[in-house]
C-alpha cells in the first residue's frame, strides 16, 4: 500500500499531538516553577541567576521521573496503533 497525502498528514497530525500531550507536564511545571521562583525574586530583590535555574531544573526533572510511565504508555500506544499497522501495511 503507497501512502497517500491524507494519509501521511494525519500521522504526522497524529504524532505532533502525542508531542504536546508528552511534553505538556514538565513545560508546565516548567511554567509554574518560572513563575514562583520570579515572584521570589521580585519580593525579596534577589537576583541570583542560580536561584532560577536549580529549582526550574529540579522541579522539571522530578515531573519528569514521575511521568515517565504515563510517557512511554503514550508512545507505545501511539506505535503500535499507528505506526505498526502502516509499516505491515495493513
């Protein structure tokens, strides 16, 4: 079976949308932690360039080693109930 354009964009649709669904809980923690640590730093006048970094960082790995589960159950799915099926061609 050659793949045709609608084909190929609605994977490709289909894969940008797992992308967002995959990234969008460390971006948002990302997000909130960016926020907290700059409210910090506007109330109490520090402005320390590590004070941003380390708990962003921080915040967005711990996230991340939380979701990791919920990450790979999303791309495992995506796979083998997408990509699988178009490689054998059925």
């Amino acid at each position: 079976m050659i793949m045709n354009e609608i084909l190929f964009y609605d994977t490709l649709r289909a894969g940008l949308w797992n992308a967002v669904i995959i990234s969008l809980p460390v971006l948002t923690v990302a997000l909130v932690a960016g926020i907290t640590v700059g409210l910090f730093q506007a109330l109490t006048s520090i402005q320390e360039m590590t004070l941003t970094f380390v708990p962003k960082v921080a915040a967005m790995l711990a996230v991340f080693w939380l979701s990791m589960g919920f990450m790979t159950e999303t791309l495992i799915s995506f796979f083998q109930g997408t990509i699988v099926p178009l490689i054998a061609g059925s």
